[in-house]
C-alpha cells in the first residue's frame, strides 16, 4: 500500500501498456499490474465467427447454382458473426484491469470510456475464484468491495491469476502494507462550551481512548 512494499513478479506490469494507461494514473503513482482480460473472452466470439465463415463457405462451394438465396442467408449470417467478433476485440484492446500502489481501477466502454476506482486503504473483502473452465484456460475471477458499496464488482477473465492476487496481497498486507486502522488517542478536552439540542450551553469533557464522552451541564 506504499512504495516500500516490493514488486512481487515485474512482468504483469508491461511497459508498452502501462504507455497505453498512463494517462489514467497520477505522477506520484507507481504502477503494479496492468492487464487486459484474458483471452478465453474472446474465444468464443472467434469460434461463432470462423463456424460461420466455414458454413457460408461449405453452402457457397457445394450448393447447386439456384440455391442462390440459401448462399446469400450463410453469407449475411458470416457477415454478422463477424460484427460480433469485431466488437468483443474492441472491448478486449480497450478494457484495462489496472493496479498502483494506491488504488485499483478497471476501464470499461469502447464509445463512453468509463474508470472505476477504488483505494487500496478501502478494500474490506478481496476475493478470488477460479472454476474449472479457468483453470484449464489460465484465467480467475476477482471481486474486491469497500465498506457499504461494490465500486468495482466482479472482474472477470484476469489472466495469471494467482500471480495477480498475491501481487494484490502484497500491496494489502506485505512489507510497506498499513497495519490496519490506527488506535484512537487518549485526548481530554476540557472547558469548551458547546449547545445542546435544547439549546443550552453544556461543557464538554472526552477522556480516554475509547472515546468515552461525559456531558455536564454548564447551567
């Protein structure tokens, strides 16, 4: 959570995208990781796409010649699963999964770009999960939630994910990490003249580390 916290594996921080997010980064910032999803999310818009070809191939080649219209169908139906492959490259080179030594954010949109962040000193729960499909193909799932809100919810498709979440918990608990939630002092205040709710003037005493507050009236 600070720069003292050494960078665990060097190589899920590349220099041509942190390029690519440095515009999203301030400069006392230090990047940790940046990834874009793993590929697995756009296997199958790939697979739906090079069926489709192979389809509209397959009818063009062995279809008699008045079944002109059958061939037009598999040709539009090619066309289509390749506006759809096209736009899961676009979400998958502009989406960005990216982690500094102060905050974690993730960039969604492809016409309305989106940053959602959140600071590493407000991370309660972070959880990691990987089914059987991801760990065949090498990917996780995180969800990370501040108190009272989910400003990032799931991340889906992290690549190299146990790499990834124990560079995250070194950030969070390794060397240079806080070590949590400061004890309250012991502080007294004594003499201040304050209003209560029935609008008399009450003299104010707090003693003690637990915050303990004792009301005398002033009157």
């Amino acid at each position: 959570m600070s720069d003292s916290s050494p960078q665990l594996y060097p190589d899920l921080a590349p220099e041509l995208l942190k390029e690519r997010v440095a515009r999203f980064v301030l400069p006392n910032e230090r990047i940790v990781i940046v990834q874009r999803h793993h590929v697995a999310m756009i296997v199958q818009p790939i697979a739906v796409f090079v069926a489709a070809l192979l389809g509209a191939i397959g009818v063009d080649v062995f279809s008699p010649p008045e079944a002109g219209g059958l061939r037009a169908v598999f040709w539009v139906v090619a066309l289509g699963a390749f506006a759809f492959m096209s736009w899961y490259l676009t979400i998958w080179l502009g989406e960005y999964f990216i982690v500094t030594n102060k905050r974690v954010m993730k960039t969604t949109g492809v016409i309305n770009k989106r940053v959602q962040t959140l600071p590493l000193g407000k991370v309660v729960d972070f959880t990691y999960d990987q089914d059987l499909q991801g760990r065949i193909l090498g990917y996780g799932r995180f969800n990370m939630e501040s108190a009272g809100d989910h400003p990032l919810g799931r991340v889906k498709y992290v690549p190299r994910p146990m790499r990834t979440y124990l560079e995250i918990s070194n950030l969070l608990f390794g060397p240079g990490a806080q070590a949590g939630p400061k004890q309250p002092q012991d502080v007294r205040l004594t003499n201040i003249s304050l209003p209560n709710e029935s609008g008399t003037v009450t003299d104010v005493i707090l003693d003690g580390g637990e915050s303990r507050k004792v009301w005398r009236n002033g009157q």
